[in-house]
C-alpha cells in the first residue's frame, strides 16, 4: 500500500529548510533547529500557522514536542533539551506546520518527518550511513538483526558481544560477512515484502537512497514495480554481488588468512 | 521494607528463571533475589515499599508514583534493576497462578524492560502503567482506559494505543479513549470494547494514524478529535457521559 495520501495540499518541507543538529556537553542532551519557511507561502494565512518540532526514537517509547510559536516568529523555546532519550543515536524529528485557528484548526500545511539530525562531533559534510547501528538487548543470542520496526532500518547489534559492539563492526572479518547480508535484506525488504520504492521527491527517503546506492553499482535502475519476484531477486543478487565485489570482501578475508599462515 | 534494585546479576537470574517458567509452568520465583547481596542492592534515596495487592494499574502505578516522587531519585523509568526488583516484588499478581498451579509468563519484556528495545518499554507490566499515569499526572483519571485492567492483563486498549508514544503522552486522546470505552460507575470497561469491529479501540487507533497524516493531532482538544470521529464510534460515543 502506498506510504503517503496528501488529500489536503499538505507541503512537504524539504530537508535543506529543515537542519537539526544534537548537542551533548556536561548540560546534557538537546538540540538546535535551523528552519527556513520563508518560502512556503505561509505568509497570507490568518491566523498565523504554528511550528512544532517533535522529536522521537521508536515507534512507541519516546517523545517529546516543542512549540516554536508561530511560522512569523519562528524561534526554539528556551528548553531543547532532550536528556529522556539518552544516548542521542536513534532520535528522529519531524517539523509541522499547522492551521491554529478557525474551522481547520490542527489541520497540517506543511511537515517534515523522519528527518535524521546531525548527532553530536559530527562534520556538517559528513555522510550520513545508509543504515544506522545500535546496540540491542532484545536479540537474545543473535548476534545482529535489521529492525524494521521503526520508520528507518535500524542494524541491531547484541550489545553483549565480546569486545562491544564498535569493535564488533570495526572487524574486516564481521563486515565483509554482515554488509552483503544487509544489503541484500534491506533490498528484500523494499523491493520484494513491501513494494515500496520511496518518495522520489524526498531525496532522504531511505528507500530512494538505497535503491540508488544499489542502481549506482553499475547495474542501473531495478525493474519495474509489477516485474516478477525472480526478476526482482535477481537484480537483488547482482546489485550485492556488484556491491561484494567493489568492496572487495573475498580479498579482505584473503589477506587476514595470508597474514595469519606468516610466521 | 527498604525498596532495593536488582543487579545485573539478579537482572540476568531473573531473566533466565522467566525463561524456565514457559518450559516448567509450577516454579517458584526466586525471592531470595530481593534480598541477596550478590544479586541485589539498595536503592538510593532510601524509600519504603509495602507487598501489598493493587486493584488494577491505576493503584499501582499511583502506588508506584508517589514513592519514587522523592528528592534525588531522577528518571527511575530508565533503572531496568529498580523495575526488575519491583516485579520479582509483585510477581504473584503479574503473573497469577492459574487452578492448576500453574504460571503462563507470556514474553520476558513484561517482567523484564528491554533496555535499548524502545518499542517495548510499555509492555512492561509495572513500568508501562507508571509511565502513562506520570504522563497524565495532573489528571490520571482520564487515562482510565488504558489503567482500569488489572495489571496481568492489560488488554486490548493498551496494546492498541501504547503503539505510539504521542497517542499515550496526549491528555485529550486518553480522554477521548476514555470517555468511548471506561464505565466509570462500574469501573470497568464498557461492554462490547474488547472486541475488533467498528468502533473498537483498534479501529480507534487505525482511525488516529490516518487521520495524523492531516492532522496534527496534537493541536486538537478532546472534543474537536470526538468530533471528527466517524459514525461507526456512534455506538461508544453516545453513551452517556461517566
């Protein structure tokens, strides 16, 4: 079923309007947001629309909402602080804009979700992994999963492997068996189990970036929507195969056994 | 007696005792974890707890609220010990014996918080009452709907609208939830709630995800959301008021 009905003329608030960074300092946890909304037209609208960022982790467990005050006056509250979440890994935002009076009040004109911020030490250049990892406690003895339970794919890591889990994903020998394995599961999961190809207007869709991280492994775009499950399987195959051997993880394993059989 | 927390030791005694209850029905919980200094400790400030029984998750997680609302306790909802301790504590009426003796424990994130798991952090039996009635303390009585249970049996609602973390932290959706559903005079909920048809909490749910693509349903008062409502809630929504 597709994702996104906007019967309202709701807009869509593009990512560049809306920059969020997470700090973390002695004070604690918080936030800053950047919001450019001169360009949406708000302007005629009486009374004026409010802004509200909410931020989030989880479908269920977290969740706070600050009021920025009206689209006119745009302004963080004194209070950005997010020290109930934690750790800042996970958090997601969403900005909305919403009628505050008269017969469509709470209507939504405007929003922006799932929008990742930058976390805390992190460059403004820096790219943003395709997938996320957290550590996890509810895995059981699996030593990794890829949650889809969340509005973006999260890599589970048990957070009791030997050495934790930085480690764990640091070793060569772990990466070149788990990122094919999540490639092609992420893939699955997108062109196979849901039919959901992204919003192609939304260029931090994470469906739209990993077909186009798989697309741009020489192979070219996926089949259509309706191709049959082979098709798609298939091209799913190439685009890890592609992906495998850019990456060069048969030579990494190559090289960590070379390196051992050396006295 | 002194409220303590259990260890990561005890956490992991105790996790691993609820995994033995599913294959060995007629086990007996393992007190000697409360007290045990390998597997537990003192919990600071110092606060007093009773074993006492509670009605339903509205007395508990009151119960619970008002001894952690002392000076120099911050975010107990996040000490996964503290709640371990406290269901270990509880345990007879989070998992009540059946007739024949025996225990059906259900999933682990009920006895134990899922640290990390965000999505289960409601199920919890204890913790995820005190976290709705903490959300709703200026007026807890209009999140009913989803305290009324008994606390081995959240029931339906809970599962439905703890989905989502700003339906359960929003006073006018609880209101809401509660006005459709929780008979007040027979402090139960109302007859024909429990099920999946129209007008069910499930379909009250479902109802508020799409309605949140338009809305911002935060922005909106219990009566503007009643309202908005469809027709097939007619059957919960003209009940009289309690």
């Amino acid at each position: 079923m597709p994702r996104r009905f906007n019967y309202t003329g709701r807009q869509r608030i593009r990512r560049e309007d809306a920059a969020i960074r997470l700090q973390q300092d002695s004070a604690g946890l918080r936030f800053d947001a950047d919001l450019r909304l001169a360009s949406y037209g708000f302007d005629p609208i009486e009374p004026k629309p409010k802004v509200y960022v909410e931020a989030y982790r989880g479908a269920a467990a977290q969740w706070k909402r600050f009021d920025f005050g009206f689209v006119d006056t745009c302004r963080a509250p004194t209070d950005c602080a997010l020290n109930e979440f934690g750790a800042p890994e996970g958090i997601l935002f969403r900005v909305k804009v919403t009628e505050s009076g008269g017969d469509a009040e709470g209507r939504l004109l405007a929003a922006a979700d799932a929008i990742r911020p930058r976390l805390p030490n992190e460059q403004d250049d820096h790219v943003q992994p395709l997938i996320q990892h957290v550590p996890a406690d509810d895995i059981g003895d699996e030593l990794w999963r890829v949650d889809f339970s969340d509005e973006l794919p999260l890599l589970k890591i048990n957070s009791r492997v030997p050495g934790g889990v930085q480690q764990f994903l640091l070793d060569p020998t772990h990466r070149a068996s788990i990122t094919p394995a999540v490639m092609r599961i992420v893939l699955t999961r997108l062109l196979l189990i849901d039919r959901d190809r992204g919003d192609d207007e939304d260029d931090q869709d994470w469906r739209v970036l990993w077909l186009r991280f798989a697309s741009g492994l020489c192979l070219g775009a996926p089949p259509e929507a309706d191709a049959g499950e082979d098709e798609l399987g298939d091209w799913i195959n190439r685009a890890v195969e592609a992906f495998a051997a850019k990456a060069g993880l048969l030579r990494v394993l190559e090289t960590i056994a070379a390196n051992e059989e050396t006295p | 007696m002194k409220l303590r927390r259990l260890t990561d030791a005890g956490v992991a005694d105790f996790s691993a005792w609820v995994g033995r209850l599913n294959e060995t029905p007629k086990l007996d919980p393992p007190l000697r974890l409360l007290a045990d200094d390998a597997t537990s400790e003192p919990f600071r400030p110092e606060v007093e707890v009773e074993q006492q029984s509670f009605a339903n998750r509205y007395e508990a997680a009151r119960y619970l609220a008002q001894k952690l609302a002392v000076p120099g306790v911050l975010n107990p909802e996040s000490d996964v010990g503290l709640w371990t301790w406290l269901t270990l504590l509880y345990f007879d009426q989070l998992c009540p014996k059946r007739a024949d003796g025996t225990r059906k424990p259900g999933e682990l994130a009920r006895y134990v918080v899922a640290a990390g798991s965000f999505q289960r952090i409601y199920r919890h039996l204890l913790l995820g009452p005190f976290l709705i009635y903490r959300a709703h303390e200026s007026d807890p009585l209009a999140a009913m709907a989803v305290l009324q249970s008994p606390l081995h049996q959240p029931g339906e609602i809970v599962e439905q609208l703890a989905s989502r973390q700003e339906f359960i932290a929003n006073s006018d959706i609880m209101r809401c939830a509660t006005l459709l559903y929780f008979d007040a005079v027979r402090g139960a909920l109302r007859r024909g709630s429990g099920g999946k048809g129209p007008g069910s909490p499930r379909r009250f749910a479902s109802t508020l995800n799409q309605y949140d693509l338009t809305y911002d349903l935060a922005a909106l008062d219990q009566q503007a959301l009643m309202d908005m409502l469809p027709s097939e809630f007619d059957r919960f929504r003209s009940q009289p008021p309690v």
